[in-house]
C-alpha cells in the first residue's frame, strides 16, 4: 500500500493512502465525526450513526471498490479526517462507478478533497473507470460548484437530488499534478 505525504493549505500534514478491510471503524467514527449538517449533505439522512447497510458498502473493499482515506498526520493521534469511495454497482456499466466523498468539517477548504480525487480518480482510469456518477442536494453548493469546475454534469434532476457524472480523465487534468 502506497502511501502519499503532503500538505494542506494552511500547512498541516496530510497522509493520503488507499483504504483497505480494517479500516472499518476508521470509516464508523468519520461518519460519527461529521457534523449533522455534512452528514445530511453526505448521506441524505439525519441518522447519527450510520446503519449496517451503510457501513457494509463502505468498507465491503474488492477489485469494484476502490476507496482512498486522509489522516491528518501533523496531530499525534493521526485522526481519519476524510474518505472517498467509487464503486461499480450492478446498475452501470463497468467503466462508470459510484462516487462519494466526505470531509469532516474542520477540514473544508484545505485541499483535502482535491487531494483524495486526485488520488482516487488515478487508480480509477487504471482500474478501468471512465467516469464517476453521483447524486448531491440541490442545496450542497459547495460540492455543486466543486463537481461543476470538474468538469460535472447533469445527468438527472429530481426534486432535491441532482444526479451528476464526471469524466474522470478530464477532472484529473482540472485538478492538475497533485501537490
């Protein structure tokens, strides 16, 4: 496992490396971590701690799964602070995944997310993807202008939810060469 060294924009350390089997409780406690706002924005739910279910599809890790998380390694403990996921699913084709990504909230705006899809989207063009497909609310701004600069569109819209893909070749050269 191939870990990456660099820093966030206000200088911290940042330790980005693919996840793997245990590091399940790593993904439970971000997800209890996450604000109730971020969750909501993550996962269209209220819920506190994420059901089976939930914790199943994140941490079930084989050749459709590939998932990438960051610590932050200037802190001693070396907290999880964020995770990314795509994942092949029975209801696309094999070269479009289910994409998903949370950064806890004292972590917004330092590259964290940049970082982690840099690092995801290169396994993901090597692994065969294409490109990534995901849903975000109306309401998550952030993450809709993020997806937009990627290059991300519209596949669908209903109500609350937008439902998005993006050319993963084409994000990885918006991102540019990793920091």
């Amino acid at each position: 496992m191939t870990a990456i060294h660099t820093k966030m924009t206000d200088g911290r350390a940042l330790c980005l490396r693919p996840l793997q089997d245990g590091d399940a409780a790593l993904i439970e406690a971000g997800i209890i971590a996450l604000s109730d706002r971020s969750r909501y924005l993550r996962f269209f739910s209220g819920f506190k701690q994420a059901p089976p279910s939930v914790l199943t599809l994140l941490t079930d890790f084989d050749e459709d799964h590939l998932a990438w998380g960051a610590v932050d390694a200037s802190l001693d403990d070396k907290p999880a602070i964020a995770a990314a996921h795509i994942i092949r699913t029975d209801t696309l084709p094999d070269t479009r995944g289910d994409f998903s990504i949370a950064v806890l909230d004292d972590y917004h705006h330092q590259g964290v997310a940049r970082a982690l899809m840099q690092c995801l989207f290169s396994d993901a063009l090597t692994d065969g993807f294409i490109h990534a497909e995901f849903d975000v609310l109306r309401e998550n701004k952030a993450a809709l202008s993020l997806f937009k600069w990627l290059g991300g569109r519209t596949l669908t819209a209903a109500g609350n939810v937008v439902h998005m893909e993006i050319d993963i070749q084409h994000a990885l050269s918006v991102m540019g060469a990793p920091r």
